[in-house]
C-alpha cells in the first residue's frame, strides 16, 4: 500500500522538502507488510507540512505547515503527485494538526504556538477559506480560570483514583497514577525552557494539539499547555464550546482516538498514561479511567506522541520518544477499562507518529529521518522487532492514500 509522508523542511530545522510518498508491500496491497521504499517528492512545500489530512469524498490534500502558520490544500494529480490547490489560509503559529469533518464541509486547524483553534469552510471543490478562531482557553488551575468548569472537577477525579486502586488490589495499585494526592503531577517547565522556583506561579500558555471529530455532531479538541480536553459543536461559520474536561495538572493532553465504545482515549504528553472519557446520561463528559502506559516511563524526559487503535480496536498503541517505545494498552469491559500491556522498542529514535495497517506498525523516526514497520503478534497484539526500514527525511506523520 501508499503512503503519504508529512515532515519538517529546511524552515522547521528538517531535511523534508515537501509531502513524499511512503510504499509498503505491494502498492495495489491492503497489507503493510513487505519492504519500505519511500518514491520521489509527491509536492514541494517547503513550510514543513508537520501534519497531513484527507477529504472524505475528494481527491484532496490538507497540510498543517507548520513554520509557515499556514493551512494549505493540495489536489492529487496523478497516482503518486500533488499540486497546490487554492492559497493557503493563515491559521496561527506553530499550527501542528488538521481535522476534516466527515461531510467535508469545514475542517479545525490547531496551532500549538498561539493556543489557536480555527475552523475553515470548505467549498464545494475542497478549498479552505473563512478562518475563525474560536474563543481562547483559560488555564482551569490559574487565578483567572473560569470559577466553574463543566467537567470532572478534581474531587471527582480523587474519587475515580481511589475507586481504581481499590478495585486493582494491594499488588497493582501502584501502578495507578496519584491523582489523589493535591498536585501529584507538577506542571512541567515550558518547552525548551528551564524550570524555576516559581514556576507554579507563572501563566501557563494554552497549547492546542489536535481535534477529532465523535459521534452527534460533536467534535474535541485537546489543549496541552492548559490540560483541557474541549468539546464544541457546529455553529454558523463557527464552534460553540459545549463542554470542557480538566486533566490532572501537567499532564499534557495530546492526542486522541474516538473509539466505537463511546469512550474518547486522550494520550497525555507529559504525564505519558491514557484516560477515557464518556459521556453519561446526562450528555456530560467525564474521566472514567486512566492508565499510565509503563512503570518504565522516564517522566521529565519521555514525552508520548501518537496514540492509535488496534486493527480489531480491542488494543491501543501509544508512542514514547525519549524512551523510544510504544506502550501496548488493553480496552476491557464495556471500553472504560484499561489495562497497560507492554511497553516495547519502537526501532527508531523519536516515534513522532505511527499508523496501524492490518498486522502492521508504520513508524516515523522523526531523528532518525527513517520509517520502520514492526509485526504485531496476532495472539497477544503485541509489536515484535523491526522488519523493514527506509529512509525518510524528518518525517512527522503518515497517511494510507485510501
């Protein structure tokens, strides 16, 4: 099968020039399984096309180019190129994620520098305009957060931490975060910063990372600086907020998975574990579990990037850098349960993203400028060591073609 392959050019400190095209196996094949090799250069883009979506009905390309602030589509022209297709429409600064709605009608850009969540029309030909940005977060730990969150507030959240280590007995419950305890997790210094005596003190910048689209209309988006998860819907050239869900302080919510269940699996950055939120009876999202994907994690120098599910979606895959590792999660019961598995080799440095394909692992080795595909043990769905490898200049995000 293809793949498109987004990453950092010369702008964003990489050696990508544009959107290239990654094929495993067969290229008419359903299966990942057989030899990388990556092809020439499907477009040139030099704004570091960091992350890439797809339309849901046409031959269309979104790029998040991230050093340019920009959100630019690309047209397919032929089996293995693009061209530019429209102008490309400022989204904010360090914009890192693009989602499609699933009737093609707008997509939500989100920037990591600004904190900025954006939505663009989308016309009849797949062409973005119209930006909006919607209402800026508020750090839910700081003097000036909203006195009142519709969320799981922190007692709520003391309270499922108990209930979860009782339920895993004397032997695993110190495998269950302390989010019991008043500030267990410390928010970490900002990037490339150094921390300071009076860090706590100090503002937090809001961080948007990704949005996803559920089930009803309703659509996520996660903030990693301020450890929001917020839930919005559909308005005229807009998003209305709905709901926002408070994670633990410092935990960094990242990306996400919509899983079938009902549940939203958010995959924290900082904190590396996993939680799942549902919404009840009375349409309100809450944290029903959390996990913390290994013992083995190195908090302060692991940071998780990219979290996906199994081919059967009874498992969920989250990627490590730092560690280097992709954490195996089990999905039990009705979706609430979670359980950590394993915490394996990725083989690359810098797992940045990784898809499933069937019984196969597609990783981006973000510094190692490679892609490698990992077996995954159909008995245990647990990924096995590097099969094949193939050069790929800085790449930071891969996308089947279909």
């Amino acid at each position: 099968m293809r793949l498109w392959v987004g990453g950092y050019s010369a702008s964003g400190k990489g050696e990508a020039e544009g959107i290239g095209l990654l094929q495993a196996g067969e290229a008419d094949s359903p299966w990942a399984s057989g030899p990388l090799g990556l092809g020439p250069t499907a477009v040139i883009a030099p704004g570091s096309p960091s992350w890439i979506a797809r339309h849901p009905s046409l031959d269309v390309l979104y790029a998040a180019l991230e050093a340019d602030g920009t959100v630019q589509a690309y047209r397919l022209t032929g089996e293995t190129t693009l061209a530019r297709h429209g102008r490309p429409v400022e989204a904010g600064s360090a914009v890192c994620h693009v989602g499609v709605s699933p009737d093609g009608a707008f997509l939500i850009a989100s920037c990591w520098n600004d904190g900025r969540v954006v939505r663009m029309a989308l016309d009849a030909d797949g062409r973005p305009s119209s930006p909006w940005i919607a209402p800026a977060a508020s750090d839910p730990f700081g003097p000036d957060g909203p006195a009142s969150v519709a969320s799981s507030p922190a007692s709520d959240l003391a309270a499922a931490t108990r209930a979860l280590r009782e339920a895993a007995g004397a032997e695993f419950a110190h495998l269950v975060p302390d989010h019991d305890e008043p500030d267990a997790v410390q928010p970490p210094p900002a990037r490339g910063g150094a921390a300071s005596d009076d860090a706590a003190s100090e503002p937090r910048p809001s961080r948007a990372h990704q949005s996803v689209f559920l089930g009803g209309g309703l659509v996520a988006t996660t903030d990693m600086g301020l450890d929001l998860v917020r839930f919005w819907r559909a308005a005229t050239g807009g998003l209305r907020l709905v709901q926002e869900v408070v994670l633990p302080r410092g935990s960094g919510p990242r990306h996400t998975v919509w899983h079938p269940s009902g549940h939203l699996y958010v995959l924290t950055e900082l904190s590396c574990e996993v939680f799942a939120l549902r919404a009840g009876v009375d349409g309100v999202w809450r944290i029903v579990s959390g996990v913390s994907l290994s013992p083995d994690v190195q908090l302060g120098s692991d940071t998780a990037a990219e979290i996906t599910p199994s081919h059967d979606r009874g498992m969920l895959y989250a990627g490590v850098r730092g560690s280097d590792a992709i954490g195996v999660v089990r999905i039990t019961g009705d979706g609430s349960g979670l359980t950590s598995l394993a915490f394996v080799e990725a083989g690359t440095h810098w797992p940045r993203n990784h898809v499933v394909v069937r019984d196969t692992i597609l990783v981006a080795g973000q510094r190692a400028s490679e892609v490698v595909s990992l077996l995954v043990d159909e008995r245990t769905g647990i990924p096995g060591r590097v099969r094949h490898r193939t050069a790929a200049a800085t790449p930071t995000c891969l996308l089947p073609t279909r």
